[in-house]
C-alpha cells in the first residue's frame, strides 16, 4: 500500500514512519550559500560586453578562480556595488596581479574583477582618475579603463598621469616590493602588452588615431615648461642684471630642471 506523509510525498513501499520517507529524498549537494556566492560572481545584468565577449573574461579562468576563492573577495567584495568601491579602493597599499607559488591575488586585482563585474559608468571612472587625492585610486580606475575603454578615451584620461610623479608599491610575482611611480605605471598601460598578469587590449597607436582626426597632438608638460623659458630668457642686447634677483633664480631653476 501507499504511506502518505504529511507533506504529501507519496512512499511506495513499507514505510517505518516519516523519517524513513525522508531518508530517501534527494537532497541537492549545492547550498545556499554555494548558491548565493556563484550569483555574486555573475557579471551584472545591465553590463554590456566589451570587445565582444563577457567583461569578466577579459581575465582569464584560472586567475578568476583564484579570485573568487580568496579570502579578500569573499570578505570584502561580496556586496560591493559602484557606489561603495571606493570605500575599499582608498585602503590599497600596494598594486600587482598575483603573487606566491600558489598564486594568490591581490587586492587590486580582485578590485579590477569587481569594477568589470559591476561595470560602473565611465563618469565614475573618470573621477577614480582625477582623483589627487588617493594615489592608488587613480590607478585603479586607469588600469580598468585600459582594459574597457575606447582607444581615444583611454589616451585621453591615461594621459595626464604622465604628470603624476608619485611613489607607487608595486607587489612582484615572488612578493617582493619595488618602487615605482604613477608615470611610469600610466607609461606601462599605454605601452605593454601585459601588465598585473593580465593581456591588455590592443589599442590603436596614438599617432594613428591624429591621422584619423579622433585624437589632437599631445603636448607635454615638458614642451610647455621650455616655452616659458624661452620667454623669460634675456632678450639680445638686454643685460642679465636687469633681472630682479628672485627672477634670476627662478629663470636659472627651470632650466636646470629642464636639462
């Protein structure tokens, strides 16, 4: 005969009593909580692909992997969101891709698959740039714009880090430190084919884009300084002494600085 429990679950055979009906459910292996970490992981919906595919995969699997298994992401990046990033980003130390013999992420990174998860707008981007106040939160927001960005706006906002001479930690793949600086990592991100343990995009060189018309010719901060030497040079004919001395000293700073 038939045993009916009382959640209506029909038994077929003999039955002891309700727990042995239970006894032989199935019972799925995948938590809650498995659950709920595999839908964190998912690329917002809202997201757009970038270069064609999933904004996530422009990190490759394995490195993802290790990403969603640190202890970093799950305690820090769980539920963050674009407007709340920043709250982490500004306690950066250091930035680098991963480290050790079993190749454990970094925080910077976990930030970058975080950003191309939730795939914020470029105007959020663009003030993680402009930012002068926290070092670290300006490259960030550089490093996920080369990864997402348009070749124009990359050259754009990348760019004027070139004017940025700060001390930047930069973690090796041994975990090891080294000193570097903002204008040289910017330098990396335009030129390098690889930075952090990740391919960069190809981009499009710069000269190419002003033959387009797409991009104006850069001037640097270094052709600006020479012209205003060459403005506050004596003139022929004009003495050196005419100059007020804190004139003389500015004149001769620049262009010690400048050579």
């Amino acid at each position: 005969f038939f045993f009916q429990a009382e959640d209506g679950i029909r038994d077929f055979c003999l039955s002891r009593g309700l727990g042995d009906v239970y006894k032989r459910q199935v019972v799925s292996t995948q938590s809650t909580w498995g659950i709920g970490f595999e839908m964190a992981n998912k690329t917002d919906a809202a997201a757009q692909s970038v270069h064609g595919t999933n904004p996530q995969n422009l990190i490759d699997k394995i490195t993802r992997l290790r990403i969603h298994a640190s202890n970093f992401w799950k305690e820090r990046c769980y539920a963050l969101k674009a407007e709340t990033l920043v709250d982490v980003a500004i306690e950066l130390k250091y930035v680098g891709g991963t480290y050790g013999g079993t190749g454990k992420p970094s925080p910077f990174l976990c930030l970058v698959l975080k950003m191309l998860q939730i795939a914020p707008e470029l105007e959020i981007v663009q003030e993680f740039i402009m930012n002068r106040d926290y070092k670290y939160i300006r490259v960030l927001g550089a490093f996920y714009l080369r990864l997402v960005g348009r070749p124009e706006d990359i050259y754009e906002y990348i760019e004027p880090l070139y004017n940025d001479f700060r001390k930047i930690r930069i973690r090796r793949p041994d975990g090891t430190f080294y000193i570097s600086h903002v204008d040289e990592f910017a330098d990396e991100l335009l030129k390098s084919d690889i930075s952090c343990d990740i391919v960069l995009p190809r981009i499009l060189k710069r000269q190419a884009l002003e033959e387009m018309g797409v991009l104006k010719p850069r001037v640097s901060l270094l052709e600006e300084e020479l012209a205003e030497v060459e403005e506050e040079e004596p003139q022929p004919g004009e003495e050196v002494g005419d100059l007020r001395p804190e004139e003389g000293r500015i004149c001769w700073r620049k262009l010690l600085r400048v050579r």
